[in-house]
C-alpha cells in the first residue's frame, strides 16, 4: 500500500512544518509494517511537500497511526495535509469499494 501525503506550507512556516515533518517521519519509522518512507519538496512550488510511504498492507498504516505517540506527533502533522484521498494500492488487489456487511453486486 501507498499513501501520499500532501502538504502546502507558506515560506514563512518552513522551518517548524519542517521540524514537524521530521519528528512525525521518526515516529512512523520505528512502525512495523512500513517498508519505505520519502520526505521531498516540490522543486517548481517551493510551498508543496510530500511524504510517501509504502506499507505492507493498510492494517499497517492504521496500525501506525494509533497509540498516544502518533496522535500526539503523527496525527497534528497530518491536520496540515492537503484535503485530498491518499491511500493508493495495486489496481489487481483493489475490489469494489463497499460498506462493511454489505453484499458485492452479482455479475452478469
């Protein structure tokens, strides 16, 4: 699974979302689960900002956001993300998008 993550950041906040980034990316570091992890700034539009994680799987990702040291270091940090989905995973083991308890669509 891949989650990217998006941020705008005015030039004048750099330095703490910077600060932010990191202890929040120290945190998700030590998170079983997570295979790789890129912290980057956007070369034509110095405010946009990424992390992108791969993980095992999105239980994983849930896994590593819970507990009283992610809400308290990881959760702030992803207040500030761009209001856009960001969870991604191989087309071929994506199914229909359904709610709990729900019945998939029979084919025809």
């Amino acid at each position: 699974m891949i989650v990217v993550t998006r941020f705008q950041v005015p030039e004048q906040e750099t330095e703490a979302f910077v600060a932010q980034a990191e202890a929040a990316i120290g945190v998700l570091r030590q998170r079983g689960g997570l295979r790789s992890l890129d912290f980057a700034r956007n070369l034509d539009e110095q405010e946009l900002w990424t992390i992108t994680a791969r993980w095992d799987d999105v239980g994983s990702y849930r896994r590593a956001l819970s507990g009283i040291e992610s809400r308290s270091v990881v959760v702030p940090l992803l207040s500030r993300a761009i209001d856009e989905p960001t969870a991604y995973e191989d087309p071929h083991l994506v199914g229909p998008n359904l709610a709990r308890g729900s019945v998939p669509p029979f084919a025809p």
